[in-house]
C-alpha cells in the first residue's frame, strides 16, 4: 500500500546538487536514456513500464533505463547531477529546485488533477470545505502548512475547526469516528482502506479546491534541452511512452493486473492497483487531454502551484513558470486524446 511523504518535507530537505548534463549516448545505433520514475514500478507508472516491456522505447531507437523512485530517492537532484537524463517528479519539487537555481525544461504532465485529498467518512456530511465547521480533523503529521493553505484558499477560518495531529500512515481515528476526516491522503490509498473496514467515504481531491499541480511531471535540464538533436530523442521518447499509456486508459484494470502479472515490484496489492487504476484514469483525463492530447502541460495549473508554494513559504517569491514549460515536445509528439 503506497504511503506518500508530504512535499513539503522534501522539499524542505535541502539544496539540491550541481551537475554536469545528462546527455544521450549513442550504442549500437541506439539512444541510450536513463528516466528516473516518479515512484516504483506500479500502475502509476503504467506508461513508461508498459512502452518499456512491449518494446516500443526499442522501436522508437531508444535504449531506456528505468530508474525506479520512491523514499530516500530526490529525481530533482538526479537529473541536475546528470545521474539521470529525464525525471519524472511533482512540480513542487521541479519549482523549488528552480528557486535555488537550477535551470529545467519541463515538457509533459501526467496528473490533470493533482491527487493529494482530504478524505472524509461520509457519514460526517463533509462533502465540500465549508462543512468541515466544527469538525474534528485529523492532521497528519507535517501536514499542517498545507491544511492551512487548504483552508485558507476556501475560506474557513481555521480556528472554526477542531483538529489533532496523527501518524503519517494512521487511518485508524477516521475508522473509528473520532475524526470526521484526515489531510493528507493519497486519493488511491486511505480511501480503499476505510472503505474495506466498512466505512463509505468523501475524498475532497485538494486539486479542486485551489491546491492543483500537475503531479508527475516530465523534465531535464535546460542545457539538454537545448540542444536540437536532444529535443528529436524527446519526441520519440514521449510518443513511445503515449503509447504505452493508451491501453490504460482503455481499461485501467486490465493495466493495473499487468503491473501485477509482472511482478516488477515486490509487494503491490491487487486490489488496491485495480482500485487506484479505475481512480487514476479521472485524474489524468481533463478537457485540455481531450482537445489536445494525454500529458498535456497546463499553464494555468503551474501557476498556481507556483503561487501556493510562495504562499506556504517553500519559497521565498513565486517562480516564474513560462520560461521552465515547453509544449514543443508534446506538439511534435502526435499524442492520442482522452
């Protein structure tokens, strides 16, 4: 079951290192790519395993290494040291490692609505943020500049809601009733187990309630961007990846017992995989998918991650977003529409 580590808590980790670009390499007539994931191996990264696996990455010319992520693992840091060529990371990370000078080129973004949520029993009436009025909240340990901001942005005073602090991964007090809800959750997580205990529940996603970023996001660095010949090995690496995705979205839970069948990763659940593919596809889809194609970075979402982040103190002023976003790779890549 995943447990996600509030951003703010990495972010808040450090400088991140200085390196030389990662470049691409050419064996055999193949492009060598090193990508490290935004987490491990399961059907979050569906895309990038599947395209790996059923050989379009080879197809396309590329030779990909698939560097899998999760605690104790800083993509930011990898793709500016040059371990890595492409990362795959949360804006907030990608900002605020602008904001200590690194220098990014972000070209794609999986999450249309970023999947960090309150949930709530549905027993509490809480179905909007305005409900939460004298309700008991559990707040999770470090959480608590973002549930500020949540209810600042939604205007209720925080002093109009009870709450409690409770463990990282602690979804026992909401099972019980001694809270009416809990921040933050991952939408795919907490949700599943308060449910398999017997308790209907309310996920208020915080992407829709002035919180949105577009989680999962592709990047490298500017001086490898720059080059021409680097941007044609983006194309193909995107549209192959695209490729992979579009079976997912033609049935999540088929693609959620593939991650499975693989045993990529040890100790995934196939319950909670084919639950978090069936939520996941909502997230990832969005009119601006539809009309332009899957991945689709939007300006407006980073934006105001840039304005939340500044807000919450994680950086000092807000990050210009114009001169890190590019849509060039996602013009050329042809990218099928959801």
């Amino acid at each position: 079951m995943r447990s996600r580590n509030h951003w703010m808590t990495s972010l808040l980790a450090g400088a991140a290192m200085l390196g030389a670009a990662a470049g691409s390499a050419q064996a055999a007539g193949m492009t060598k790519l090193s990508v490290v994931l935004g987490y491990i191996p399961d059907v979050e990264m569906y895309g990038p395993e599947y395209a790996l696996h059923a050989g379009f990455y080879k197809a396309a010319g590329l030779d990909v290494t698939l560097i899998p992520a999760g605690q104790g693992v800083d993509q930011v840091q990898m793709v500016a040291a040059g371990i890595a060529t492409i990362g795959i990371d949360n804006p907030e990370a990608i900002l605020a490692g602008a904001g200590q000078g690194e220098q990014f080129k972000v070209f794609a973004g999986q999450f249309q609505t970023q999947p960090i949520a309150m949930t709530c029993r549905k027993d509490s009436g809480v179905t909007v943020p305005a409900d939460l009025k004298g309700k008991m909240v559990g707040v999770k340990v470090n959480a608590e500049p973002y549930y500020k901001l949540f209810l600042a942005k939604n205007d209720v005073p925080v002093d109009d809601v009870k709450t409690t602090t409770i463990g990282p991964n602690d979804v026992s007090l909401l099972i019980a009733g001694r809270i009416s809800c809990e921040i933050t959750t991952f939408a795919f997580n907490e949700p599943l187990l308060v449910q398999q205990a017997g308790i209907p529940t309310t996920v208020l996603p915080l992407g829709k309630y002035g919180l949105n970023a577009q989680a999962d996001s592709f990047f490298v660095k500017e001086s490898y961007f720059d080059k021409p010949e680097n941007q044609a090995t983006l194309v193909k690496f995107l549209h192959a990846t695209a490729e992979g995705w579009v079976s997912f979205y033609k049935d999540p839970k088929a693609a959620a017992n593939w991650i499975i069948d693989q045993n990529l990763v040890d100790g995934l659940d196939r319950t909670q995989q084919v639950f978090q593919a069936e939520q996941q596809v909502n997230y990832m889809k969005s009119p601006l998918t539809a009309e332009k194609g899957i991945l689709w970075l939007d300006p407006s979402i980073w934006d105001e991650t840039a304005a939340n982040l500044k807000a919450a103190g994680v950086t000092s002023t807000v990050i210009p977003t114009a001169p890190i976003l590019t849509t060039s790779i996602l013009e050329q890549a042809d990218m099928p529409k959801f």
